[in-house]
C-alpha cells in the first residue's frame, strides 16, 4: 500500500512540475513522416558532402572517372564531387552548369543545402580568377625587372669599357 501511495504521490508532484515548465509540450510537435524523409535526405547529402572534402586526391579521381561513366549519372553528386577544393577551373565551371540545371527538381531543403555548394563554388571560381590575373601581372613585372636588370648590364658594360679606355 506504501508504494501506491508514493507513486500517487510522485504522479501529482509530476503533474504540478509539467504546468510550471519553461516550454508546453503541446507546442512541441515532432516532424511529419515527409519532413522527416526530407531531413533523411539531408542528413545524407550531408553525410556525402563530408565524405567528399576529406577525401584524397585518388579517391576524388576515381570517383570523378566512376561518376562520368555511369549510364545514368546523378548530376548532383557529379556537381559535389567536381567542386571539391582541390578541382580545376573547368571542373568548377562543369560544378556550376550541373547545379544550375538540377536544382529546380529538388526539395527546398536540398535546395538551400546545394545553393551553399554552388556559391561556395563561384567564390573558389572567381578567386582562381583573381589568382590567376595576380599572376599574369606578377609574371609582367618579373619580365619587365629582367628586361631592366639587362639594360642595367648593358649600361655597366658601356661604362666599364668608357673607363677602362
């Protein structure tokens, strides 16, 4: 009789201590069976896109080779494989066109989850891009110093000969 009486007891204090809590549990409401599947999908889209940034320069390659020979090759992972850090230029681009064409027929979620890729993308694309002037310009300046430090020889020459006359 004791212990109905304390787990009456536990019940009644229970119940008093749920009407004071911070949050109602009837606000609470946990995610359909197609949010839930929505999430499923994110969680493994996730899952891939972590795959494929700690992945090494062979596995990125054999993958690449093994997604671009497939019959029926899913753009997205094709996109996620070709915008990998470590891509080229023209795989970046390739990265692009593929989100740009798949996007629209896939869930909002997804939607939102690829569109971080695809500008992540643009920004390493247009980086490249600034990158590769930087160097273009660096290599006009290297040129041009050479064609000084010559010049400067020359004159040297010219007066080491004018002196030693």
């Amino acid at each position: 009789m004791n212990k109905l009486w304390a787990c009456g007891l536990m019940a009644l204090l229970l119940g008093g201590c749920s009407s004071q809590m911070s949050f109602p549990f009837d606000d609470f409401h946990l995610p359909t069976s197609a949010a839930a599947a929505d999430n499923t999908e994110l969680v493994e889209w996730l899952q891939l896109s972590h795959r494929i940034m700690q992945s090494g320069e062979a596995e990125r390659q054999q993958e690449l080779a093994r997604l671009q020979q497939g019959q029926v090759p899913n753009d997205l992972v094709l996109a996620l494989w070709l915008s990998h850090p470590k891509a080229n230029l023209a795989q970046r681009q390739q990265a692009q066109q593929l989100f740009s064409q798949a996007l629209p027929g896939v869930n909002t979620h997804l939607q939102q989850f690829f569109a971080l890729h695809q500008a992540y993308n643009q920004e390493l694309i247009t980086f490249n891009r600034v990158v590769t002037d930087r160097q273009q310009q660096i290599n006009t300046l290297t040129r041009k110093l050479h064609e000084l430090a010559t010049i400067d020889e020359q004159i040297n020459e010219r007066r080491y000969q004018e002196n030693g006359q």
